[in-house]
C-alpha cells in the first residue's frame, strides 16, 4: 500500500485532530485505535506502513513515550539500530521510570556493539522492574559475552526464580555451566526444577547429558531411565532417550523407549533403527535385522542402515552377506568413512587380508582424524607376508606423528611427590575386561597385584560391555572406572585428576584402544603390556613390558620406540575351569596324525596355505581340522587355495565357531597344531598346550611372529615344536608325525608341564612387574629418561639388568 493511501485509511478510521496534543495513555479509544493498527502491521511485517502509523500517532500525541518505544521497536526489527536507540532515549526522556524502554535501549546498545552500556541500561530496567524476565536474561546473555561469567550466570539464575519453566534460559545457562566445567551447579539447578515437576522429561534429559559430561555414567543411565516412566513424553524425546541408552550400552531400557516411540508413531525410520541397535546389543539378531530392514523401507538413501544391516549378518557369521550390504551403504555415500573400515573388517575375518589393509587405509585417507581406523590399519599390517619388520616399524612410527604433532600443547604437569619407596598409584587401561583374551591373561596378575601393600590399582574400562569376568575382576579393586563415554581429553584429565603414577596400555592397536589419551601423556611414566605384540608408535609411551623368549632386547629393542622392561614371563594364563580332560593322542587309535588350525582365518593367508600344503602333501595319510571358522559360505577362499596345494576336501573337516567347551573339545581329534604365519597363535596356543595338544611353530622377523614360539618354550618344548624357517617347519612336521609314542607322553604330560610353567605363577609375575615398576619410578625421580632394562630373579629376590 503506498504511504498516501495508507495515510488516509487511518484518518478515515480515526479522523484528523484539529491540532496536537502533549500526552495521551493507551487505554484511550483513540491512541490505542492506532497502537493496534501499527501492531498489526508489524505482526505482518509490514515495517514500513508500522512506522508510518507510529509517526501518525505521534503527530496526535508527540509527547507519548508508548508510540516512541513502538517505532524504536518495529526501527530494530527493520535493523536501524541507531534509530531505535534514539527513539528509546526519546522515551526515557518523556518517562524516566519506563523499563521497558530502558530494557530496549539496551537491547539497541547491544546490536550497536556497546555492551557494558547496555548492561547499565538493563541495571536501570531492573531498578524499575526488578522482577523484569526478559530483561534479567538479555543482560546474562551480554554479560557472558564480555566474558563477566559468574555475573551472568546469577543474572540467568535470577530469571528462572521468575520463570522456573524457561527452556531456552536453561539453555544459555548449561552453556557457560558446561564450558566453565561446572557440571555440579547446573545438575543442582536441574534437580532443584525436577523436584518441583517430577514429570518434566526435558529435565531429566539435560540432567542425563550432564551426568555423561562429568562422567558420572550411572546417574546419567538413571536420569535416561526414569524419562521412559514419565506418563506424556514426546516421540522425539523417547528416540533421543534410546539413542542415549544404547550409546550407555543399556541396551534393554533403550528398548523400552524405542517401543513405546513406535507405538505413537511407527513411521519414523530413525527409531526402527535405534531399535535395531537395542536388539543387535542384546544379541537379538533376527528382531535386529528386522527393525533395520524396516528403517530402510522408510528411508533406502541412508547408509548407516545399510552399515548396520551389515552388523548383524558379520555378527552371524556370514560375512559375505556382510560385504555386500556395505557395498550399499558406499554406493550411497562413497566417502563413508565408518563403511569403509568396516568393510575392512569382514575382508579381514574372512582371509582377505590385502583388501582389508586397503580399505582400512583408505578410511583414515577419508578420515585423517579416524585413529581407530589408523590402527586398525596397523594390525591388519601385520598380518601380511611381504611386509618387513623395518616397514611394520616404520608404519608405527607414522601413526604416532600424525597424532601426537597435534597433541604437543595437551602434556600435563606433575606433582607427584619424588619418594622413591613410596606407594604408587597404577592405572591400566583396556577396553577387553571381559570374557576376553587380555582378561584371560591380566586377571589373575590383577587378583595378585590388588595385595599389593604399595601399590593403589585404578582400571579405567573402556567397554560398556560387562560380564560375570568383569564382576569378578571388580571385586579385586577399588577404584574401578567406565570410560567409554569419556573424550579422550576427559579421561585424560581424570587419570591426571587421580594422580597415577604409571599408566598401562592394555590394547595397543586392538579394538576400544585409548591410545590418543596416552599420547596427552597424563600419567609421568606409561607401558604397553600384553594387548598388542608390537610397538604403540607414540614417544609419549615409555616402555614395552614383555619377557625374554617373546621379546628379546638383543633381536628386537629396533622394533619398538619405547625402552623395553623384560620380567621373567609377562603373562599368565587362566585356563576355563571347565575344560573337558586331556584324551589320548588320536594317532594312536586313527593310525594317521590329525594336524588342526584354531587360529582366526585372517591369519590363514596363501603363503600359510602353501607351507602347511607342502607338509599336508609330504604326509599323505595326514588329516587337518579347521575350527573357530566363520559360516562356510566365507571359507571358500581357504578350500580354494588348499585345493590349489593339492589337498582333497576328504582330509579336511571344517567347524564353524562355537561355545568354549565344544571348542576346547574339538581338541580331542588333533594331534599336533599348525602355527600361522606372520602373526602366530597366542591365546589359541595355550588353549591347545592346556588341552595336551603342542603346536608347530616358527620364530617370526616380527613381534607378533615370535608369540608361538614365546608360548612353547616357556612349557619347554621349544627344541620339538618352534623351527627356524619354512624347510625346518617341514622337517619337524614330518619327524613329529612318525614319533606317535613321544607324542602321546608329551600329550599326557603337558597340561601338568603347563601347571608347573611361569604361566600358572600369577605371583612370579606379579612381584616381578611390581618391580619392574618401582625400578621405572625410580629412574624417573632421578630425572633420568627411560631405559631398557630386565628383571632377573635370583632365588627369591630380583636384580635390575639396564642395557645401554
């Protein structure tokens, strides 16, 4: 409408005084006749025809401070924030005690850039009006901005006395809550609110969230939970809930959110996929691919669909299957970084190792910042053949420069106190304390090191999953710690916080590692122990703790950037205390030998095929058992390359994974096991050396090459069983195959040689380590650097070996 027109629509309306007049209130006909007009506009946002009647009026009654403050306002809505300004001092000259036009005023120095004044005009607003809402927050919000926190905080603080139900204050004031890091003021504040409204699920979301933040899991867990109690809680919050629960591992209470999500509304592809996510982490699998089958129907353009459908098919073991619907989530989305590594994953279990080294390299080129995908990368290296010690090494050394260049300004200072003989505080981290190899390994040093006098243990879990091993191994400590939902900067600070002395890897370059927290160096001296044959690659880990058959400073210190600490034996090994009995050598009845593979098929690769072919052909009565194989669908590479060898399908029986009782039985049809190569057997050595059955072996040019070997000559059956090279493996196959006699008392005996070894000597291992610990701090409270060194039992005390 053109200004004229409109000018006269309003004199229609209102007719034309015959002359101005000095005041007028809104309460008459008149002015407020003409105030609604101009709101309307405004509401439209028709700023200009607003203004026009705003100047209108105040030709009528230019005295009015009301029509002064309406033009400022529709002035800042139209960004003429000078004019505002000017029209509110036009209103505070006419009204000295008008909030409301000191409270725009300030609104109006704000945007002008004068904050500390506009800070005063919202002071003088609130000296009028103290109970003033709006104004109290505006002020929090310029007042955080000027960095004046604690002022705004109490300013944000003030409102909510005012308005206790005001979302967006609860907002603005978690932010500076949180970036100040006072989780604890803002999750009173929140209780305080919850107290009042016990079914305010927003509350108990927030409060959640802080929880999380501060590392208090389950209170987090318990604040999620009781939002799935709350009678009216909307579709979106229920799905936020289960997200959040299955991110705690919770999975059964995610599922109950997710369920009542998609009763008030099933369409919604999100929540079938969080629900599958339950499902799948409570190893529902068919109600898992299921409820992902489902989210792809309503939304076939989104590749985490696609990625967790591929979830659940690795799970059952057809990796096939698996690959496939990965491939689908790439064709979506090529730079799928997450898809890419997992896909790796499946070539790896299913023997492909030089696709699974390219797919894992290709996420982190995807991803620089994907350090899971980096050392996923580094593990499957070391499977391959045609890499050298030097490359694998060198490969390392990469991954800590490109993560640790980052981390230069994250090192701590500490203040621990420089006593050499006093109690230390040990921190070990693992994402593996379950029914879990390491566990296996590190529980019983962990029963023995617990005793420790001078010793205060602190373990920082990094894995929602818990078993009855995991409450086992809780009972030994004190301080026990889920972490998996802390940042790596977080848990960083909190083993700092706790002041621990020496820090312990349990993983390495293995699934759920925190090295990236290691390489923030929070503790003064940190180790690499029993997760990982092989260097972490970070010069900010101090040792590598090994024993001498496994890690032999002589041949290998090379390999590693940091100083290795060499004990008697490293690890322990705790056998299922279930185990069927040790059965006679199978030979001996079968008239042939029944050579067996447990091993992962990622280790089985063509060069390892080829060897145990060469022997398999030199032997032909001979037989071989495969166990702990995915579905056979995945095994067709392997029935391949033997072929290829020669070896007929009639001299080979494949088993599919199983419990670990029927696995363990699966030992009773093998006479002697075959090694890989170049990454051997460790936890499946000794599970066969506890069940009677030795395994040939041969000592690697790489660390994960020398784990066979370290396990049988620790039993002492090193001069049988580990050969220097491929024609020595033969040629002890072949001498082995023909000694059935020898055999059979070696199978008779071994399980009391494995007993009576350093393995079953938890206490041996645990006063060594204890010692190898003190003699580290003790270095470094003589401000020395870190050395090699061995422990060296005599009798029954230790001495210290340094090498230079």
């Amino acid at each position: 409408m053109e200004k004229k027109g409109f000018l006269q629509r309003i004199k229609r309306i209102l007719g034309a005084p015959s002359e101005p007049k000095n005041t007028a209130t809104v309460g008459d006909d008149r002015a407020k006749l003409i105030l609604k007009e101009g709101n309307d506009f405004e509401d439209q946002g028709s700023f200009d025809q607003a203004l026009s009647t705003y100047e209108y009026l105040l030709t009528i009654y230019p005295q009015m401070a009301r029509a002064h403050l309406n033009k400022g306002n529709v002035f800042m809505k139209m960004e003429r924030f000078s004019d505002a300004l000017s029209s509110y001092n036009t209103a505070i000259e006419l009204d000295h005690s008008y909030a409301a036009a000191y409270y725009n005023k300030g609104n109006a120095l704000a945007k002008l850039g004068s904050k500390h004044d506009a800070i005063e005009a919202y002071n003088i607003a609130l000296k009028y009006n103290p109970i003033f809402f709006q104004a109290l927050v505006a002020k929090g919000n310029v007042l955080i901005d000027v960095d004046r926190h604690e002022e705004g905080i109490d300013s944000y603080e003030q409102a909510l006395k005012f308005n206790p139900g005001s979302t967006d204050v609860y907002s603005n004031l978690a932010t500076v809550l949180l970036k100040l890091g006072k989780h604890d003021k803002f999750i009173k504040i929140l209780n305080n609110t919850i107290k009042s409204n016990p079914n305010d699920a927003n509350s108990f979301f927030s409060l959640g969230n802080l929880y999380l933040a501060s590392g208090d899991i389950a209170s987090a867990q318990a604040a999620f939970r009781q939002i799935v109690q709350i009678p009216l809680v909307s579709v979106e919050l229920l799905n936020a809930v289960g997200r959040e629960l299955n991110s705690q591992g919770d999975y059964a209470d995610a599922k109950k959110s997710l369920l009542r999500a998609l009763a008030s509304d099933d369409s919604i592809a999100d929540i079938h996929n969080n629900l599958g996510l339950a499902y799948f982490g409570l190893l529902q699998l068919d109600d898992a691919l299921k409820s992902f089958e489902v989210a792809v129907l309503y939304s076939s353009d989104t590749p985490d669909y696609f990625v967790n459908i591929g979830n659940v098919h690795a799970a059952r073991g057809d990796l096939e299957k698996a690959i496939k619907s990965t491939k689908e989530a790439l064709k979506i989305n090529p730079e799928f970084f997450m898809a890419v590594n997992n896909l790796g994953a499946y070539y790896k279990d299913s023997g492909q190792i030089d696709n699974a080294v390219d797919s894992f390299k290709k996420s982190v080129e995807l991803n620089p910042e994907f350090n899971g995908g980096y050392s996923n990368y580094l593990f499957c290296l070391s499977h391959k053949t045609s890499v050298t010690a030097n490359e694998l090494f060198n490969e390392h050394c990469r991954f800590g420069a490109q993560y640790e260049a980052s981390l230069s300004d994250k090192k701590f200072e500490y203040d621990s106190t420089a006593d050499t003989e006093r109690f230390l505080k040990i921190g070990f981290v693992s994402g593996d304390l379950f029914n879990h190899a390491v566990a296996s390994f590190f529980e019983p040093i962990l029963a023995s090191l617990a005793k420790k006098t001078k010793l205060h243990i602190y373990v920082y879990s990094n894995n929602p999953v818990e078993d009855n091993v995991t409450q086992r191994m809780k009972a030994y400590v004190r301080s026990w710690l889920k972490v998996a939902n802390l940042s790596d900067d977080k848990l960083a600070e909190m083993i700092h916080g706790d002041k621990v002395d020496i820090l312990i890897d349990l993983s390495g370059h293995t699934a759920m590692n925190r090295l990236l927290t290691f390489a923030r160096k929070p503790a003064p001296i940190q180790a690499s122990w029993i997760g990982y044959p092989g260097t972490t690659g970070l010069t900010s880990m101090d040792y590598y703790i090994g024993d001498r058959y496994f890690i032999p400073p002589e041949k290998v210190a090379q390999q590693f950037v940091e100083k290795l600490a060499i004990i008697p034996i490293s690890i322990t090994f705790q056998p299922e205390h279930d185990a069927p009995d040790v059965n006679s050598l199978p030979a001996l009845s079968n008239g042939y030998i029944t050579f067996g593979s447990f091993n992962r098929i990622d280790k089985i690769n063509r060069e390892v095929i080829a060897l145990w072919g060469q022997l398999l052909r030199a032997i032909p009565e001979s037989r071989m058992i495969f166990g702990g194989l995915p579905a056979r669908e995945s095994c067709q590479q392997l029935l391949k390359w033997l072929a290829e060898e020669g070896i007929s399908e009639d001299r080979l029986t494949l088993y599919q994974r199983t419990n670990m009782r029927d696995y363990l039985a699966l030992h009773h049809k093998v006479d002697v096991c075959l090694d890989t190569f170049p990454y051997t057997g460790g936890t499946t050595t000794n599970h066969a050396l506890w069940m009677g059955v030795p395994t040939l072996t041969m000592t690697g040019a790489t660390i994960s090459g020398r784990q066979g070997a370290s396990n049988l000559s620790h039993v002492g059956l090193q001069s049988i069983f580990v050969a220097e090279g491929p024609d020595d493996f033969v040629s002890k196959g072949r001498a082995i195959a023909m000694q059935h006699q020898e055999l059979s008392e070696i199978r008779t005996g071994l399980r009391q040689r494995f007993l009576d070894s350093a393995f079953c000597q938890q206490g041996l291992v645990a006063d060594s380590f204890e010692y190898a610990l003190r003699h580290m701090w003790k270095r470094w409270c003589a401000d020395l650097a870190p050395a090699t060194f061995e422990v060296i039992k005599k009798d029954t005390q230790f001495d210290i070996k340094e090498f230079i």
